[in-house]
C-alpha cells in the first residue's frame, strides 16, 4: 500500500554489506556487497577485514538500492539496522551508517536483532507470519530454535548450539576434505554425487530432551574417520564423507525442529539463516513437514543469507506495531540475546 | 560557511561548528570504547548549542586518523553518511593535523599520537599548517625526535622518549579540525575523500594444512 512508510535497512553483521528498502512487506531493493573473497584464503572472516569492507561498500551499497528501487534518499521514512549480535567492528559501521542517515534525514532509527530479522524477512517472500510459530535459524554464526509469538516484541529462545554452528561445522568439514571455504556450497555440491548413508557419523544431542544442538563432536568424528583412511593409505571418497555429515547435520536439525513444533503444539516451522539454503535440509525439512502435518516455510536462498531485506522488514513491523525508536545512543551489540528483538 | 567537524580517531570524541571566521560550538568527550555512542548526540549537541539547523552546514570533515580502527571508522561513516542525506561535501582530514592547527606552534614540532601495541603515529610539522613528514607508526624510540617539541597523546605515554609539552592539549579538538578545514576551504586548497589513514595491514595470517585430531 502507498502509505505505508518506506524503510531502508542495513545489515553489517558479519562480511556482508547488505542494503534492502521496503514498503510495508513489499521489497523494492536488497543490494548487497560481500567480502567473502577477501576472507576466503583466510579460511574464515576476519573481523578488521570485513570491517574495512564495510566502510568502503556502505555509500556505494546505499546509493545503489535507492537506485534500484527508483527512490531519492529523502524519500525514505525510516532507517532500521543490526544492532547485534555479530562481530563488533562490522557492526558498528552499519550503526554509525543508520545514525548517520536517521539524523541526516530526520528520521526515526530501529536498532534491530539480527535473528529476528532472519525471521522476518519470510514475510516479503510468503506474507505475514501465523502467530505463534517456530523458527529454526541456521548459520555460521548461529544455530538456534526460537518460539516466535510476535516477531515484532516477543521472540523467545528455545535452544541454541552449546558449541559449533551448523554452518561453522560444514566450513571445518569443507577444510578436512580440501574444499574451499565458505564450506556450505561446496559440501551441498560435493554431497550430491555422494550417499547420505555411506557412513554413520554421530548424532550428538539427538534425543537428550533439550532442544539445543552440538556439531563440535560431529566435525571431529569426520576428522577422525578421514585421518583413518588417510593413515590406512586408502582412498577418501569425498562425496560420500560429504553426503553422510551434511545428512547427520540435517538430520539433527529437522528432527529437533520438528519436537520443538510438537512440544509447543505449533504447525507452522521457518527455516532462516545461511544454511537453511543447503539443498538436503530444504529438502529433508519438506519431507518431515508433510510427514508431521506442519507447514514449511523457507526464503528463497537470497533472503536466507545475510541481507538487507531482512532488517527493513523487520524495522517495517516495528513501525507498523508503533515501536518507540531507538535513539542516537543505542550501542553495537556483538552478543544481543534473541529476546531483545529491539533496541 | 558553516563546517561541521568531528574526530574519533583518538580516545576524544569531539565535534564542533565553524562559520567560517570562528568556532560556533564545540563538545569533546574522553571516552575510549564508546564513539559509536557517543558521537551522534555530540553533534546534536552543537548544533543545539549554537542554533544551527544540520540544513545549515555546508560541509562535513571528519578526522581520517591515523588512530585506532574501529573508533576511527565511526567518524568518517557518519561523515559519509551525512553528506548523502544532507547533499553537501564531506571530507577527510588527518587527525594530526588537527592536533597540530590546536597546538598554535609556529615552530618545527613533532605530533605523535597513541597507536597502542607500545607504537605512536607521528608526523613532523614546520609549523601548525605544514606537514612535512608522516604520517608513520613506529615504536616510540624509532621516531626522529632530534630536540623538537613533541605533542599530542604519544608524548605524554612516553615522555621519557619524546618529551612531554604539557601545555598543548594531547587529543585532537574539533573546533581545531574545523577552524583548519574552513581555512583550507577558504582558501581552495584541495581537501582529501573522508577515508580512512589505517598505516597496518589487518593482522591476519593465511592457515596452514588443518590440525590432526588423531595422534
């Protein structure tokens, strides 16, 4: 609807520069600059790296999605950003960009949660979100199962990882096997020609009643196996050790995704975050969906990964649920616990 | 004229506003972990303080370092971003020559200011306007000294190494980043895009084959 205010969000939480502007739950841009390719050598993402990206990309980034969305600078109504959690410095860039933008415009600022943004952003792609409903969020950064009664206020935490994220552990398998780094695409491809029960590689946390998850002891299991082999002078076969741990991996998550649906009597599960745009679990999650009588929601791969989008969505709630602003004071936060979904 | 000025490449957090012939107002926190807070409501403050409207200012300038990254970075990200919203040139100036223009010396000197890791960043002036040398990151007993006066934050940690000229301010003031931006401004001279004076590269090292779990 044309009265519905327009807002730029921007997310710098990690190695994207992502900028998405939106009306009401209309997406009109979603820019993003990556700096993967620096950090890729690194075998990780380092900080200050992305942290100068960040600085280089944000006016380029900004300038490019208002032109993307054919709309001057002061058209926009609002400015919402990632205030955390994520890495310090990185975050601080898209802070000090929203401050800057928020007073330079005059007008209002929403410093977001990150997770919850991942949440949101389903809204542009499948409409608005049933209440209350499940969201599973998987990344480098995270891996957590969250109740969401109003992704707006009241988002609450139903379990976490105790050690790895899933998509820390497939960046660790992706080394041990030789594949570059980020892991996740490389292993989703490498899997593909390879059998999901060539090897029964641990299920860690499956049935221990929490709903948190482990993959710390999985990536060493696969260490272990593969130093065998190695040891052993026999040949690895890379696409089965790749299909067998990505199959582990899903299959933990859909199955705790799914006794979080039943525990909480909620029929409707998101899937968010990097690693929701791996081909097994979108699948895997599908088929136990269907199976249990829950509906699957998943974004499109480009709304799963770090964006924009995701942040405008989210401040686009805020304002439409008549949240008071954040003010020109509001920190970076590197460790936002998910039931701050504002600042 | 009306600059608006701030640095936030030292533990200062400090903005100001010159129209040109004087400062308007000035705010300065000592703050070292907090310029991404601090920073907006400063420059809210002077404007607040000197009745100026953020439509009025004609330029923006924000100390480009060197300093420490992340505080540095919240500086020239809001300069950038202000002269977007608000349609008006913004700039970089280095942050010693803001200390330097403070310091009113009309002599040779030194500025050296706090690099952490035991270094400073230095530069050598002929005078308040001119620098001659810099700027560098070296450890304090690298720096040329040769009997000028040194000033800025780097001489008052290691004064036993670069002198200590006490009675010169050791943190950038923005009414002194303005004042010399306005003068350069006035004049024609050719100011520097509000990017960042880093001088290290990021620390990070290229890994080796992954580490064995089995013995």
């Amino acid at each position: 609807m044309a009265d519905e205010p327009l807002v730029l969000g921007i997310e710098t939480s990690c190695d994207e520069t992502g900028i998405g502007i939106v009306r009401g739950h209309t997406l009109l841009a979603n820019t993003i600059a990556s700096s993967m390719d620096e950090h890729a050598r690194f075998g990780g993402v380092v900080p200050e790296v992305a942290s100068r990206a960040h600085l280089e990309a944000m006016t380029p980034t900004v300038e490019a999605a208002l032109a993307e969305a054919g709309l001057r600078f002061s058209d926009i109504d609002a400015i919402a950003v990632t205030a955390g959690p994520g890495l310090a410095g990185a975050l601080l860039v898209g802070v000090a960009a929203a401050k800057s933008y928020a007073l330079g415009l005059g007008v209002p600022l929403y410093g977001v949660n990150h997770l919850a943004a991942h949440v949101a952003v389903d809204q542009l792609e499948h409409g608005p979100l049933p209440r209350p409903c499940i969201a599973m969020l998987v990344s480098g950064g995270h891996s957590s199962l969250l109740l969401v009664p109003d992704v707006a206020e009241d988002v609450i935490s139903l379990g976490s990882t105790v050690d790895d994220a899933a998509g820390e552990a497939f960046d660790k398998v992706a080394r041990v096997l030789g594949l570059p780094f980020p892991g996740g695409p490389h292993i989703d491809r490498a899997a593909r020609e390879g059998s999901g029960e060539a090897i029964a590689f641990p299920r860690g946390k499956l049935d221990d009643g929490t709903l948190d998850f482990s993959f710390s002891g999985l990536k060493t299991a696969v260490a272990r196996w593969v130093e065998a082999r190695e040891a052993s002078g026999e040949a690895v076969h890379v696409p089965d050790v790749a299909a067998s741990f990505q199959e582990a991996v899903v299959d933990v998550l859909t199955r705790k995704a799914l006794q979080a649906c039943r525990k909480y009597e909620v029929h409707d599960l998101l899937i968010g975050g990097g690693v929701a745009a791996n081909s097994r679990l979108r699948a895997l999650a599908q088929e136990r969906c269907e199976a249990a009588g829950v509906r699957l929601r998943v974004p499109r791969p480009g709304l799963c990964t770090d964006n924009g989008a995701m942040v405008a969505a989210l401040g686009s709630d805020l304002v439409a649920a008549g949240i008071t602003p954040s003010t020109l004071e509001i920190p970076a936060d590197s460790s936002l616990p998910i039931t701050t979904v504002h600042v | 004229m009306l600059v608006l000025a701030f640095d936030t490449a030292t533990p200062a957090v400090t903005a100001a506003l010159h129209d040109g012939e004087r400062v308007l107002a000035e705010s300065t926190t000592i703050d070292a972990r907090r310029h991404g807070e601090l920073l907006a409501p400063t420059i809210e403050r002077v404007l607040a303080e000197s009745g100026a409207s953020l439509r009025d200012v004609t330029a923006v300038v924000a100390g480009s370092g060197p300093g420490p990254y992340t505080g540095l970075r919240v500086g020239l990200m809001t300069a950038q971003g202000l002269s977007t919203t608000l349609g008006v040139p913004s700039y970089g100036v280095c942050t010693l020559d803001g200390v330097a223009f403070g310091s009113g010396l009309s002599e040779p000197f030194l500025v050296a200011t706090d690099a952490r890791r035991k270094e400073v960043f230095w530069g050598r002036y002929a005078d308040m306007r001119t620098r001659v040398e810099g700027p560098f990151v070296n450890r304090p007993a690298e720096v040329p000294v040769e009997g000028l006066p040194v000033v800025g934050a780097g001489a008052a940690l290691y004064p036993e190494i670069l002198g200590n000229r006490s009675d010169v301010s050791p943190y950038p003031s923005a009414g002194a980043l303005a004042a010399l931006a306005a003068e350069r401004l006035a004049k024609g001279t050719p100011l520097d895009p509000p990017r960042p004076i880093y001088l290290r590269r990021p620390d990070a090292v290229v890994p080796g084959a992954p580490k064995r779990v089995t013995a």
